[in-house]
C-alpha cells in the first residue's frame, strides 16, 4: 500500500467522519485506512463505524481539500509523518483501549505554522477557561503563560475569546511557542476577532485541527476539540469558568487521561470563578489542584504524584526518593534506543497509563529526555556515574 | 472542700501561670485545685508544674481580680457552673491526654455577656483571618457570619482589626450571637479601636478570655487564645490571611482537634489571600476546604467526613446512609439521659476522637441532640417510629 494512498484515505476520513468516533479508529487501526475506506464506502464496514460516516459516504474532496491546504499554508499530518507526537498521545490510545471511547485519538491532524507538533507537545501545559472572563483572569492567564513559556514549555489552548487568547498573546509576547487548537478548518478562523492572533500564532507556533479546510465551527465539535486539548498537553489549567461550563469538559477529559487538573482560585463574589471553584471543590481524588502561578503548575505537571515520598536525608540524588512505581519505570528506561511508554510499561511491569503518568516527573529530575521516538535515560544517568 | 476554696484556687491560678499548660492541667486534674496551689506555694509540685508559675508564686490578687470582675460586668467560669462547656472543650482534653500538651484545655474562664458559655458554642463556628484584610475579605468574612448566624450558629472569632471585626459586626448585625476570645484581661480592650464593638458583643453575646482583668495582651498570648479559639467552635474558617501568618497556628490546633478547617480562596494577586491559598494547597490529609459560602462552611461542619456512604436509594431515611462508625456511635447514644462523648465512645467501642468528629453531623440530620449534660437522641428518635 503506498503511502499517497494511506494518505488520501485519510484525508477522506478526515472530512467523512466526526473525529473522536472510537469504532472508526478501532477499524483504522486494525485494517489501516485504505481498507477502512473501501468497507465503508461498501457499506460493508461494521455498524457503528459505517455510522460515523453515514451520508457523507457519497462525498470525495479530497483532492480539493488537500488543495486548499496547500493554498492555505496548511499541512496534512499523519501518524506516518516525522513529527507525528505519538508519544503524547499516547495516552488517549490507552484510555480508549480502557473503555473511555470519547477519548478515541485523532486519525490524522490538520496543522499550520512553522514549528513541529511532536517537538512543541512533549512539554505542553493547556491554559484553558471562560470566554467571558474578567480583567483578574485574562491578567493571570497572561502571567501563567508568560510563565510557562519562560521556562520552555509551550502554551496549548483553544483559541477562544478570554482566557484562552489572553494565553495565546501572553505566550508570543514571551518569545515562547503557543499552539491553538482549534474545532473548525483552518482557512475559517473562529471568532473571527482572533484573525489577527491566529495569523500570528500560525507564524511563531502551531494552528491544529481535526477538521479538513472549509468545516465550519459547529456547537458540537467544540467538546470533539476539547478532549484534543488535554490529549496534546502534559497538563491543564483552568483559570476561569463559569458554573457547568465546557472548561469542565476538558478538565474531565484531561483526568480520565490521568494528567493532572488544576485550577486558579479567584474571589468567591465573582461569577467568572464558580467554574473553577467547582472543580476545587470536588470530591476526594477527583478535585483539581489550586495553583498560584507558573511556578506551581509546572511543579504539577512533573509531579510524581502519590508515588514520590517524603524528601529524603542526607545527600539529596534524584532517583533518591522514588517510589516503587516511578523506580521500576525508570529501570525499564532504555539506556540509549529511546521506547515508547508501552515497550517500557512491558519491561517494567505496570501499567501504561502509570508509566505515562510517571515519565514527565522524572523529565523534569533530568533522569530521562524525550525523544521523538519515546523516552531514553537522560545524558546525565547515561554516563559512568549513572547506569 | 467548698465551692469557694475550688473557686479561689482556680483564680489563683489563673493570674499565676499562663494558661493552656499541660503539666498544670494535669496536676489540677488530678489533686484538685486547692491542692495544686498549696503544692505549688510550698515548692512541692511536680518541676514541670511548678515551672508555670515561677516567681508569680508570690503574688496573690485572688480577691482583688474577683472583685474588679464583677465591677466590670465580668464573671469567672468554672467546670463547676452550669455553663462551663464541657462537651464543646471535649476533643481539647482528648487531644492532651493524646499528646498534643499545646491544647490543654482552660481551667477556667472570665466571661462578660448575657449569653450562657455552653449554650452559644455547642453551634459555632470560627471566622478568622488577617488583621490587614482587604476590601473583598472583611465584606466576605461579613457575609459568612451573617450567613453563619441566619441558621441560627454562633459565630466566634479573635476580636482583632480586619476579618475578625467584620465577621464579630455582621454576626451582631443580623441580630444573632457572636463570641470574642481575647487575649488578655476583658476590661481592657485590645485593640483599642474596638472598644465600642466590645461593649456592643457584651451586650449581645459573650466576650471571652483565659487571663483575668488588668492582664495585658502580650504578644505570646495570642498563640495561646488560638487554641481556644479553635477549642471553642466546630470548625474554623480563615477568610484571608498573609504568608506564615497567626491564622495558620489557628487552623493547625482546629485540625488537631479533628475539626473541620476551611478557607476562602481569593485572587491569586492578593497578598491577603496567600495564607489561604497555602492551606488550601496543604499536603493530603491536612488541606483545608475551599469554601465559597456560609452554606457550604455549614454543611462541612456537620459533615461526616469519610464516614458519610453514597447516597442511599429507595425512600430515604436519615440512619440511611450513616457509615459504620456513625452508626455504632448513634446506636451508643441514650435514649433519654444525656452522656458525655466519652461515655458513648466506651458503649461504641471507638475513639472518643471519633466520636465527637460524628456528633455534629448526627445533630444536624436531627438523629441526636445536644444538652448541657451532654449527647442524647432527639425528640424524633425517641418517638415509637424511632427507637
């Protein structure tokens, strides 16, 4: 099967189906796309993937869509691509193998600007919140992703009014890369007041979408986009939101992913901060955690979680006060050939939603780096003195 | 003995040593107080007794100090009089003989106000914050005690600028009662600027202190007043409170106490709400609860914690959904003759701890009752329906 072939099957499904439809990727990824797209257009492919894609069977623009992108700037990337971040998704494979279907990961991903999706996800923090925020939220949000960016993370969020483009602004401003994710076709920026922004994020960072050229923003695929957000970041942070809000979607979905939720208090009398409150309020291991500033989150998202102990005495070293889960992950780290979380949840023996959970605190020790194939021990534990 | 010999002692030592220590309490707890007092004018008490008193073993104003109380309005409470709260001051002599010497319980009282000692704390809780409160902090600190007090809870709280005065003046302003624990003795009022707020609790509620009249507040005893602060409430809120600031020390004796501690997030601009911020960010077991409203302080203080199940289906009944340590202390509690925590902690067969952590929330579901001789169950329970 060529490779032009994989791919223009996938654009097609990029446009005939919802994204996020996990018996389609459940079929994709048995069958592989070509195959997928010749069932369904057989009407032969099992019953609910056939429904993903119900009338839009009839239609093929393919070519027109990858035309467009081109004209448009946008590249079409698919898990075949280099800077395909597989490693970051990761996660969203295992939960929807885990029975959480509406974390199904995207087939392929429509992205704009210069720099690499896999390269700017690795160490990722969402900024996410209200679009009617107050000058307090849109003022932290700012300072939360000057932050974040100052310490070489990027900034995710999803493009919106508020809270999300107060991040978006802070983190250009900052020098530092920004990525919006956005639930509707490049070429169609939403809200149209942000043109100005997205043209500038798509310069310095990434615009990202799972939708073809020409798909228009509708109510629904915001929550399709939201499980995107927390599925390309390490991390999110809510930083206002009203009662019931969507923020509350993607909060969810960035738990079920077990990466850590947190949120931004704010004054008890303000109407923009219910949303957060809410989340710092729930119930026992489902509460988000409060976090003060960039500092906090980024301690957060490198947190080893239940599984780091008590500092230890005597002459600190990093692998000092690692607990069982984290100690047997980092054993199973190879030393040079870096490996995706699965191979090393193999070799270690746990989980692999533990072993993604894990990795990024012992990142952030210099333990293991990053790869774009996965995760390797860091140059550090490489040498004599390490392993 | 007579009453009076009892009565004279506890004066005695109430000038002589500093309140809330332990090796005093327990010498008292097991001699008596006019023994303690001969022990200690011989020289013969145990050192660490005879420590707390030290030079001031020479002094005695015993007649003097009673005799400007009652000039003053004031009078002195002892665990003789009817009011003396005994059940409220339960988990501070648990808490003591537990090991925690930085909570033993007063040995006595002077009390200026109309209202009865053990009837306005068995339904109270702690508003507290910083003296340099903010505009948002001192209206909140407001709207929670005069929330707190429309349900018909006392509010009780340090008497300082700032929250505690917003909170003392809301309380008296919606008509209801408010206990001021001060640090030093009650005809001298500290602050100073509070003078007319004092004279108005005196006429309204209760103002409060360990020391007796003449007695400055210096610097050291308000640590000790926080302990009684906390001793005296069901729970403590911290409105808004400055890094590492006395408020900590507050919530630190609530917690060990096995009391709910609360906080009132702010904007994480705010330098008043930093103390907050850290106790709501407190490792695991030791974080407060984020409250945004007097309902929500309510309901965390008739709480059952861990021991409240999920709730029950079916026509629900208020025994329904009582954890097991919840029901063995309910199925332990008399029918009609009230006893003390600690006699239904030895029927129940669990820790007196235990045991006054679930009173509250049986109290509020209306299953028990609470009465000057102690915990019995209600008028409902007691019907045939009932038991």
């Amino acid at each position: 099967m060529s490779a032009d072939a994989e791919r223009s099957a996938l654009a097609w499904l990029s446009r005939a189906a919802e994204p996020g439809h996990a018996a389609l990727y459940a079929l994709v990824r048995e069958v592989g796309a070509p195959m997928t797209v010749d069932l369904l257009l057989a009407g032969q492919a099992p019953p609910s993937a056939q429904a993903a894609v119900g009338a839009r069977v009839a239609e093929n623009r393919v070519d027109a869509d990858l035309a467009m992108a081109e004209r448009c700037g946008i590249r079409f990337v698919t898990p075949a691509d280099d800077e395909w971040p597989e490693v970051v998704l990761q996660p969203m494979t295992v939960a929807t193998e885990c029975g959480v279907p509406e974390l199904a990961p995207p087939l392929a991903l429509w992205v704009r600007g210069p720099a690499r999706l896999d390269e700017v996800t690795c160490r990722s923090v969402a900024v996410i919140g209200s679009r009617a925020a107050t000058a307090y939220g849109e003022h932290v949000a700012a300072e939360f992703a000057f932050g974040v960016v100052e310490r070489g993370w990027t900034v995710v969020s999803g493009g919106a009014l508020g809270i999300d483009g107060a991040a978006h602004r802070a983190a250009l401003a900052a020098g530092g890369i920004t990525l919006a994710v956005l639930a509707g076709g490049l070429d169609r920026p939403y809200p149209a007041a942000h043109g100005a922004l997205f043209e500038r994020i798509a310069v310095a960072g990434l615009l990202v979408s799972e939708w073809p050229p020409g798909c228009a923003p509708y109510r629904r695929r915001f929550l399709i986009r939201n499980r995107l957000i927390a599925g390309l970041s390490a991390g999110t942070v809510v930083v206002e939101a009203a009662a019931r809000s969507g923020t509350a979607s993607t909060a969810r979905r960035c738990r079920e992913l077990g990466r850590p939720v947190m949120a931004v208090p704010g004054p008890v009398t303000s109407a923009a901060s219910v949303g957060t409150h809410e989340l710092l309020r729930a119930d026992g291991g489902d509460a988000a955690r409060l976090v003060c500033s960039a500092e906090q989150v980024l301690q957060e998202v490198g947190r080893l979680g239940a599984d780091l102990a008590a500092p230890a005495r005597g002459r600190p070293e990093p692998r000092d006060d690692l607990g069982p889960v984290a100690t047997a992950v980092l054993d199973a780290v190879p030393v040079r050939r870096a490996a995706p979380p699965e191979r090393i949840a193999v070799a270690a023996g746990v989980p692999v939603l533990d072993v993604v959970r894990v990795l990024p605190g012992l990142e952030l020790r210099e333990l293991v780096e990053l790869t774009a194939d996965g995760w390797r021990l860091s140059r550090a534990q490489r040498s004599p003195t390490g392993r």
